[in-house]
C-alpha cells in the first residue's frame, strides 16, 4: 500500500511539472487582432453590425453583399519600436453577378 502511495504521489509530481512548460513564441498571428478602422474599435469592435463600407467585411463577411458601390480603404498605423500596420481592402460590384472582395494585412517591423 505505501508503495502505491509512493508511486501515485511521485508520477502526480512528474505530471505536474510537464504542465508546467513555458509556452513562449507558440502564439501565431496576433496582429489580426489589431482593429483597422477606427471608429469601429471605438464602438467597441460592433464591426459585425456594419455594412455599407469596405472594412465592414473585415468583421462581418456577408456585408460584402450589401456594398453600394465600387471603393477602396487604407489603413496605416505607427506603432511603438517602429512597427506599421498596414490594411488594404477593396470592393467591386458586379451588377447580378454580386460583388467581389480583396484584402491585404500586414505588420512590419
């Protein structure tokens, strides 16, 4: 019995230090997180609510039904450390054939 004890006891110490691993650079592609538009991120990121502009398709993929027009937005934005972040989008309506939609996201350092 006091060996089992032993045992049980050893192997949860064991267990407990492999969960204690560092998960450093295991996070990819946190800069999607970073908002493009402004007035969107001040609205408290309610982008999915949005239609009528290009950016709105970057929160809400099906407001690129809803685009009136032709048009094209950027964003640049400085970071600290000399970091940009730059985000491009363009919409093109096709009459009945619907609409088509490009975007670029990049982060520079």
């Amino acid at each position: 019995m006091k060996r089992k004890l032993f045992l049980n006891g050893f192997l949860l110490l064991i267990a407990i230090q492999a969960c204690g691993q560092s998960k450093t650079g295991t996070s990819v592609a946190q800069f999607l997180l970073i908002e493009p538009s402004a007035r969107i991120a001040a609205m408290g990121n309610a982008g999915s609510t949005m239609y009528g502009e290009i950016q709105a398709a970057y929160y809400n993929p099906a407001a690129i039904g809803l685009f009136p027009s032709n048009g094209v937005q950027f964003t640049h934005s400085p970071w600290f450390a000399d970091i940009s972040y730059e985000f491009a989008g363009a919409g093109i309506t096709l009459g009945t054939f619907g609409n088509v939609y490009a975007s670029v996201t990049s982060l520079n350092s």
